[in-house]
C-alpha cells in the first residue's frame, strides 16, 4: 500500500480555531441574528392527530387579528409550487412516493404536520393568531408501530397503496443459501434501534426575502447544504436557481438534521412573496421534536453462518425501516445504508440483504449523523458478540478471525469498494491500550466489593469523502457530490479561500485554512476562510455531511493551493533571477533552498507584482492575478474506522449503567488538526452514549409523541459522559489529494455496541441479551430478571 | 421588535454595564428583550423550556434562565451577557481557556456555559473535575462531549487564581501563536 506523506507543517497541527473569537464573545451571527428592515415572523399551526382527514380550514378569524399579515393553507401552498417536496435519495426504482407539500392538503399522518402558517409582525402576535384558525378533522385509526403498519388489515396511510409498504430491495453477494446449508453454526439476532434525533443546540430556522418586483429570492438559513437546498428551492418554487441566493450564518449544530430540506423555508418563501416582506421563521424546541426529521428506528433481523473456529461465512439480513408518514429529502437512504453496510469491516464472502421501508403515523425519518451506520454496526457487532457466545470464544478473535485483511484492500463489498485500512493493527492498538490501563483488574478489584463492572468493544467503519457524482447518481442521488474550492492570494499577499461548505461548528474555517497555508507556506493568520453564501461561493454538490468536508475540501484545495504556490514561484523565480525549483516558501518568505540570508521576496511583494506594478516583476506570458479554483469529484469514497471499547459500570438493583472510561483508536489518513479530530470523536461518542442509554423518541400507542422537550429527551449532560481518550493511526486515502479521511460521524456509531457488550461482560453469572436500544434502566433490569429466570430453570 | 400593547410597561436595567430604559410587554422573555431590544444577540435560546441553559446570563452576579424570566422581572438589575465578559478588545481567560482547550464547536451553547462557570469560579475557585462536570451540567452542550470545556474550566480556574501560567493539558503547542 503507497501512502500520502505531507512534510510536517500546519496539517497536522494543532492550531486553535479560526472561528472561536466571534464564538465566544457573542459576535457569531446566527440565524435567529439576522433582522431586515420591515420582517415579519411566522408560526406553523400543526396537527394535533397522528392520521386525520382535513374536512375543512377557517382562517378567517386569524386574519382579522392585528398584526397579522397573512395566512397560508394547504391548497394555496399546493397550487403555488412547482412540485411537491423533493425527495433525493432515490436508490429504489420501483419505490412508491409520497409526494407532500409543505403544508398538508387533504390529509395528515403525524402529529406535528404543517396544517397552516401565519405571517405576522413578530412571532407572539403569530403564535396568538393560530389559535384562531378553526380546523376540523375527519381523525382516522393511526399506524403507530411497524407491527400497525404491516398487520394484514392495517389502516392504509396512503389509499392508492396495497399496504404501507414504500419500497423493498435485496442485494445479494456471493451465494448466501449455500453458506448457510454448509455452515456448522448460524446465529440469529432480532435487533430494535430506538428512534432518536440529531436536536443541534440551536433549532432550524429560514429568514427569506422574496422581491416582487424581479422574483428573486434572498434566503438565510441555518442550513448544512446551501446548494442543494438552493436547487431545490428553485425546483420547488419553479425559480431559477441564479434567482435564489441561500446565505448560511454560522449553523448551532446539524448532526445530519439541518442537511434535510424542509417545508419551514418553502413556508417562509411563499409569505414573503404573498406579504412582500421579509419573513422569518424560527422553530421552538417543542416543535422541533415533531418537525425535524427523526432518525435510526429500524428493527433488524440478522443471522450469519459460519464455521466451527468463527470463520463467518455467510449473511443475511431484513432492516424494517420505521419510516414516518411520508418520506424525507433523503427518503429510504440511511436505512439503504444500514442495509448496505451490514456486513461491515468483515470479510463475508456471501451476504444478502434487504432493506424494507415501512411508512407509520410518526414524523418523517430523516438524517442523524452516522446516518444508517450505527444500525449496520449494531447488527454485525450484537451477532459477533452472539456467535463467539455460542462458540466459546473471545468477541475479539472472532473479529479477528473475520476482520478484512490489510492486503485485501480495496475490498469489493456487497455495493463499496473500501478503500485502505489496516483493521486488524487497530483492534490488536485498543486491546493492548486496555491492558495497559488495567481495566481487567478495575473488573476484578470491583466484583470483589460486590460491583459489576465490565468491558466491551466494538470495531466501526465509517463511509467519508462522499463521493463519486455519476456513481451516487447511479446510486439514485439527485444531486451530485463533488466539491469546488478557490484560492486567492490578494494584492497585498493576503490569502482568501472560499467554499460551499457550511460551517456548523466542525471547525471547516480553520481545517481549511490550515490546508491552504500549508501548501502555500504562509502563516495561519494570513489566510481568511469566506463560507456561506451560494452568490458568491463555489459550489458544493450534496452538501456538508456524509464526513465529505475536510476530506473533499481539504482535497480540492490541496490542489488549488499547489497550483497557485506553483505560479508565485514562477513569479519569484523571475525576479530573483533563479530557477523556481530552487525556491522555497517558509512564513510567507520566499528564498533560495539553503541559503539562509540570501536574496527573498514575500507573499506581499509577489501580491504587488501580480495585481498592481507589474512591469520587470511578472514574467511575460504570466496571467495578472493569483487565483485557483479546483473540482474534486474522486473516484471512489473513502472508509474511516476504528475501534471503541469501554469499561461500564452496572446496578443490577436499578438498572443504572455508568460509562466509567472510554478509549477510541481511530484511522481516518491524514489528520489535518488532530484537536479538532479528538473534539469530533468525543462529541460523536457522546450522541452514541446518548443513544445506547438515554435518549429516545416515544410515541403514546395512540400515536402522541411523548417525549417533546429536553426532559423527556435525555441528552446526556458532562455528569454522565466519561473522559475519552483517542489513538490514531494514519492509512492514507491514496485517491484523495493529501490523503484525507472523513470522520465527523465516526463517534456516534460504534459506541452503542461496545456499551451494549459492556454491560453483558459486567454481568457474567448471567446470559444477558440485549437487543433494543436506548438500554435504559427499566429495559437492562427486565432483561436480568428474563436471564435470571433462565438460569433457575435450567 | 415587541409589539407596544395598552398593557405595555417600562423596565429599566442595566445591561453590561449600560443602562437600558424600555416600553416592553409584560409577556417579553428577559431573553427576547436582551437579543432584540438590546442587541445581545450572544444570548442564545435552545429550548425556552428551562433546561438546555444556552440563555444563562449573570443577573446581579448570578445565574438566571433568560428564556424562563419576563423582562419586568428584571427590573432594576444589573445582567451580563457574553458580549459583558471581554475587556475592550482583550478576552477574559475563560474565553481564551476554551480557545486554547477547543472548548466550543458550534458555539451555541458556549455563552450560557461561559457565564455558568463565571458564577462556578466565583464560588469554588479551585474546583475538582467532578466538581466543573457537576457546576454544568446544567447545560446541553450537543457538540463537545464535555471534556475540553472541563479542561478549559480547570485551566482557567488556574489564571484565575494566580497560581499557574495556563499550560494546562489539553491542546499542546499552538505553531501560530
Ligand atoms: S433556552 Fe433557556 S434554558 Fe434553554
Ligand atoms: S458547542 Fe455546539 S452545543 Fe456546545
């Protein structure tokens, strides 16, 4: 395996962030920030039923409260668009749509659907005004569960559908039905992932300015995907897209939830072009449970064959994915993830499996940072931990009897071709890194006093640098997938670069900046990172997820860096009457190679004789101006890994579990600021303790969502996260410049399973079985009491 | 911008440090007023419920849920916001301890955490890590995972105290520094 070597320098080094001053002092603009002269706020009326016919709407009295500027419907919002909301992620052909507007029309299929919206002169006087719209429902049976929605006489969500089954597909690898006839042992495991959400800090939010007079449209949005939310709006809108400018301030988290295009900023278009004011709207925390996309409710049903020493031979595997009452921009994509990523970092010569999509009268599943993957992880790793169970032997020689093996890669799987990795070295890193730090003996030391501590592991990977367009769009994606960076040196040598990504808080400023003064050989503070405005930025196709930012950015701007380093040399060389292969960049300097005191020029004096004097300075045939831009659209994704382990702690009188420590090797090639890597990691494992003990979204069995605030929502607090501590090793991705991984996901999705084993290897008198996240004290101490009534009456 | 009402009040405060003299509503959150009608939009709202913490301001030195108190309760005070903890042009060591320590992500909730561990510091200037994890976890922090903002609290209690020269242990050499 080559491998990209950067010569030391600012990749790679752990600089403070660009960002932070504004950050911390106040001066960071937001999107509840941004006012406009003359802005009206609006508030979304929603409906209280799960499934409901609209009989009618009266929106008569709304209108006559003062202050109010206008009132919305369904039929208007239907009869203004173009299409109905966009679906992108279209991997499944045959797939039935659902085709809804932003606002409900004849019917709603969960609680917290868009009915009606109001326009008023600020967001009191509109949320008064709501409740005079009088609104009567015809209320229908709801499908609250998948087990609703797959029984034979079920409620039908859509009419014109046989059942409420959207779409159904099967990849198949290798021959499955000979591996499991031949296998000496099959396991099987049916697995229920909770459902949870991305809840970022700050909610989502539009400010959108529609001029009447030219039709076009000013957005801001607290958005991941400016561009594709730009095409969409003007899809949606029926406006060209050169009409629509999409600004992005600074986003207070995503975590996959703002990348979704939603029916608040379609709403917000709509009253600024019926009002001709700028209107703003800003979702609450209360509807933000039912109005963002939920995600990772899947029930998954998984079995391997495999032979007497652990070689796992074959796979199958169902995931039923739990979809809401329609489908979300990313429609069946991340539970098609789940799906295709089930057999994970092991080396399966024959897997088949299905992906399901089930719709419910729950709010729609959408993206959640690690998108399909902690589910897949969850599948291979719970069947791991069962099938070295039922053979006798140690979770870990079983992954490494089955892990892929270094000179393996690239490693065709059942629809990826991994890229690079060196698994088995990361599992062996996280094994001995525990046994250093004496977890074992913590174990021992605590049975003695009559505690129950344990250890568990899990090895994740993690699909980054998304991707290759016209392969993703053979994949069904809507949209394409490759990132445009620019690079200028102004006329005074100051750098600026400028991108289509967002900045929600993953430090893209600073890892970006860093990249370019790198390559250029200036100082971090010379160069400035212009982000957040699809007028003036390239473009980024998807948008910034799928851990694509730093790896794609990073890649794009590498190389335009590398050809604008190139023209000052040239410049350089000229006037210093020396070959450019001779020069070198130190500090924004640039001298002869070796001879320190010698003849230089600076960044500044280059900047001046490429844009202001440039007689005797610029070589004759040399373009005036210093600036590139450069497209990456790779050949392939990249796949970042590692492996989780953790030491828990367990009461078996309660059902409390502590996650007392917390290790992470991690492989994710080039690391260009391995600060902002470890605050990735920690924050990604922190949502996946959040998910493997806390946090769930809970319907009532009529269909009423029951967890609506953050204290029903448990997101963890620093009391019940650990410290993290994070090794690296460093496989370069060699078809991406510099040789960068993504990793922003990477956190989130081994975490629930190396928990998950941790609290079994806690209880070892015990064949616990843990099959449903969030574990959650009620859920472990029903399963000890269901392993303790095993063991009596065996 | 609030909507004058016949039941419309005056409330006068001081906010960092500035008097403030307004015609609100009785119904305007403390947070509203402060992001809206004073311009401290550093004042975050994450939930309006009372438990994420992001609108935490110092109300007479100490903490108060901005989102959960109505302007005219906080007639007469003195509030702090984020934009009142720098010196001029200079940060206070709790921002450049999170600076140094990459306490923030997204920053949303980082002004709320900033005044929490002000009115922390105050009170136990050489708090344990226990005891910083136990003083915020009175605050959502989505994106951090807690342990560089624990990192920058110890090390900026260290400034704070006059006893160290904040090297801390997080972050290591900065090269552009
Ligand atoms: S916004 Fe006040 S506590 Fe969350
Ligand atoms: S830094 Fe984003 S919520 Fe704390």
């Amino acid at each position: 395996m080559t491998s990209q070597q950067l010569p030391p320098g600012l990749i790679g080094a752990r600089t403070r962030r660009k960002e932070d001053p504004r950050l911390l002092t106040g001066r960071a603009q937001f999107v509840d920030d941004v006012v406009l002269p003359g802005m009206l706020e609006a508030a979304v009326l929603r409906s209280p039923h799960p499934h409901a016919r609209i009989s009618s709407i009266d929106i008569s009295a709304a209108l006559t409260v003062p202050g109010v500027f206008a009132v919305l419907t369904g039929h208007e919002v239907r009869d203004a668009c173009a299409t109905p909301q966009p679906v992108v992620w279209r991997m499944i052909p045959d797939q039935r749509m659902t085709d809804q507007y932003a606002l409900a029309v004849d019917k709603v299929r969960y609680v917290g659907q868009p009915v009606a919206v109001v326009a008023a002169t600020d967001r009191y006087v509109a949320e008064d005004a709501l409740g005079h719209i009088e609104v009567e429902y015809e209320v229908l049976d709801p499908v609250v569960t998948l087990d609703d929605a797959l029984a034979a006489d079920a409620p039908l969500l859509y009419e014109d559908w046989p059942d409420n089954v959207s779409c159904r597909q099967t990849i198949p690898k290798g021959d499955a039905a000979t591996a499991f006839a031949e296998a000496d042992v099959v396991v099987t495991e049916t697995l229920t992932y909770g459902r949870q959400m991305g809840a970022p800090l700050e909610t989502r939010g539009a400010v959108m300015s529609w001029d009447p007079f030219t039709d076009h449209l000013e957005c801001w949005m607290s958005t991941q995907s400016p561009n594709l939310t730009r095409d969409l709006l003007g899809e949606v809108l029926g406006l060209p897209v050169d009409h629509i400018r999409v600004r992005t301030p600074h986003v207070g988290g995503g975590f996959g939830n703002k990348f979704d295009f939603y029916a608040e900023e379609v709403l917000a278009a709509l009253l600024s072009k019926r009002t001709g004011r700028p209107v703003k709207i800003i979702e609450d925390r209360l509807e933000s449970f039912v109005a963002n996309a939920h995600s990772r409710e899947q029930r998954i049903e998984v079995s391997v064959a495999a032979k007497a020493d652990g070689t796992i031979t074959g796979m199958r595997g169902t995931v039923w994915a739990v979809l809401g009452g329609q489908l979300a921009t990313v429609g069946i994509g991340p539970c098609w993830l789940s799906m295709a990523l089930m057999a994970g970092p092991y080396d399966i010569p024959n897997v088949e499996a299905t992906v399901v999509g089930v719709v419910t009268n729950r709010s729609p599943y959408g993206s959640y940072r690690g998108w399909g993957q902690p589910k897949a992880n969850f599948a291979h790793e719970r069947i791991i931990e069962k099938l070295a169970h039922e053979l006798g032997l140690p979770a870990n020689d079983v992954r490494r009897r089955n892990l892929i093996p270094a000179d393996k890669f690239p490693y065709p799987s059942q629809v990826f071709y991994y890229d690079s990795g060196n698994y088995a070295d990361c599992l062996d890193m996280a094994e001995n890194a525990v046994a250093e730090r004496g977890w074992r003996k913590r174990c021992d030391a605590a049975s003695n006093e009559g505690r129950a501590l344990g250890v568990g592991y899990s090895f994740h990977i993690e699909i980054s640098a998304l991707g290759p367009s016209k392969i993703m769009n053979q994949a069904g994606l809507q949209h394409s997938s490759f990132d445009e960076e620019v690079v200028r040196i102004d006329s005074a040598g100051g750098v600026t670069v400028r991108t289509g990504l967002s900045a929600m808080g993953q430090g893209i400023e600073t890892a970006l900046a860093q990249v370019a003064a790198h390559t250029l050989g200036v100082p971090l503070d010379s160069v400035t990172v212009l982000h957040g405005d699809t007028q003036t930025n390239p473009f980024t196709g998807y948008g910034t997820g799928a851990s694509r930012g730093a790896a794609l950015g990073g890649g794009a701007l590498l190389r335009a860096s590398t050809r604008l380093r190139d023209k000052v040399l040239r410049i350089a060389g000229h006037v210093l009457e020396a070959s450019p292969d001779d020069l070198e960049i130190a500090d924004g300097v640039i001298s002869v190679k070796g001879a320190p005191g010698g003849p230089s020029i600076t960044m500044r004096d280059i900047g001046d004789a490429a844009y202001r004097r440039l007689d005797g300075k610029l070589p004759d045939g040399e373009d005036p101006t210093l600036e590139e831009r450069d497209v990456l659209d790779p050949d392939n994704v990249a796949f970042s890994y590692g492996t989780t382990a953790v030491l828990v702690e367990v009461d078996r009188e309660t059902g409390r579990v502590d996650v007392l420590d917390y290790l992470l090797v991690h492989d994710c090639g080039t690391v260009i600021n391995p600060m902002i890597v470890d605050g990735q990691l920690h924050g990604g494992a922190t949502q996946g303790i959040g998910g493997a003990l806390y946090e769930e979204i809970v319907y009532s069995p009529e269909g009423q969502p029951l967890t609506t605030t953050f204290m029903d929502y448990l997101i963890p607090t620093a009391t019940e996260i650990p410290r993290f501590e994070t090794l690296h090793m460093t496989t370069t991705a060699d078809h991406i410049p510099g040789g960068f991984k993504g990793m922003g996901e990477a956190g989130t999705i081994g975490a629930a399973s190396a928990i998950t084993a941790a609290i079994e290897d806690a209880l070892p008198d015990l064949t616990l079985h843990l099959a449903r996240l969030p574990v959650s004290p009620p859920r472990l101490l029903d399963a000890i009491d269901v392993a303790t009534a095993s063991k009596e009456n065996s | 911008m609030s909507t004058p009402t016949r039941t419309g009040r005056n409330v006068s405060m001081t906010v960092n440090g500035e008097a403030v003299d307004r015609h609100v509503d009785p119904r305007r959150t403390l947070s509203d007023f402060l992001r809206k009608d004073c311009g401290a939009t550093g004042v975050h709202v994450g939930c309006e419920h009372g438990v994420c913490g992001a609108c935490t301001v110092l109300l007479d030195g100490r903490t108060a849920r901005s989102c959960c108190t109505l302007a005219v309760q906080a007639e007469g005070s003195e509030i702090t916001t984020v934009e009142g903890l720098a010196d001029g042009g200079e940060l206070h060591p709790l921002q450049e301890a999170f600076w140094k320590h990459h306490g923030l992500q997204c920053g949303f909730c980082t002004p709320g955490i900033l005044l929490t561990v002000t009115e922390l510091l105050a009170g136990n200037p050489d708090p344990t890590d226990d005891e910083i994890r136990e003083g915020i976890s009175g605050n959502i922090c989505r994106c951090t995972g807690y342990q560089f903002i624990v990192d920058a609290v110890r090390d900026a209690a260290e400034i704070l105290r006059g006893t160290g020269t904040g090297t801390g242990t997080g972050t290591g050499t900065d090269p552009t520094r």
